[in-house]
C-alpha cells in the first residue's frame, strides 16, 4: 500500500477561507477546495441511535429477565433441598429406632432361645428325649 490512510478517507469538511467583508462561508470565485457535503453514514441519525439503543435496552431486559428466572429456579431447589434434608433427618432418626428395636427384639429371641434350650435339659443338665414339664423330674 503507497498511499497513507490520509490521502485515502476525504476529510469530512474542509476549512473555508475568510476574506476581508466576507462571510466566513464565502468561498472565493476560482478556488478549486469545495465544501465536503455531510454524510450521514458518518454521523448517524437520532433515529439510527433511538433504534440501536432500543435494541440494546431489549437485549439487557432479557438479559435480566433470563437470570431472574435462573434466581427463582435456584431458591424453588435450594428450598427442595432443605425439605430433603429435613426428610433425610426424619428418615435417620427412623432408621436409627428400627435398629434400636431390632436389636432389642435379636435380645429377647436369644434369651427365649436360651430360656428353651434350658427347658430342653433334664435335671442333670442334659438334653431330655421330650419336652420338659414342670412335673417330669428325675430323681
């Protein structure tokens, strides 16, 4: 590329020459440096503004709205979770009495069944051919 970006893009205007008794717009007879008119792709329209504005107002609305939606679904599952937890909690303690009662219960089927094995024996402690009755003693 020879030419410099200057001598590429016109000016938008160019300077008038002033001359004595003259109005300042007042361009001499024979000079050659015209006014550059005003392009309106350079500059652009109140309208061409209201619109881009416009589209950047619906854009950061729904900007808005998209992570006000994302907010509401974050505490409807944050609360979820904390209705889980507590159910978690309820499930825990009713695990927990379960055992307990599971234990208590493998407690008193072992003593029954030592109670039954005891039963089973005869006076000298060993086992009888019968069941026991509490008027089948030897002596």
């Amino acid at each position: 590329m020879t030419a410099s970006r200057l001598e590429m893009d016109p000016p938008l205007s160019t300077p008038t020459r002033q001359t004595s008794g003259r109005g300042s717009n007042h361009i001499p007879p024979g000079d050659t440096t015209k006014e550059a008119p005003p392009t309106s792709s350079k500059v652009p329209s109140d309208e061409i503004l209201e619109e881009s504005i416009n589209q950047m107002t619906t854009v950061l609305s729904n900007i808005i709205e998209h992570y006000a939606r994302k907010n509401q679904r974050l505490a409807s599952l944050e609360e979820d979770l904390a209705h889980a937890k507590l159910e978690e909690e309820k499930l825990k303690a009713t695990i927990e009495a379960l055992e307990k009662e599971k234990s208590e219960m493998n407690a008193r089927v072992a003593l029954m069944e030592r109670k039954d094995l005891y039963d089973l024996l005869d006076q000298d402690g060993r086992l009888s051919d019968s069941q026991p009755s509490k008027n089948n003693w030897r002596f």
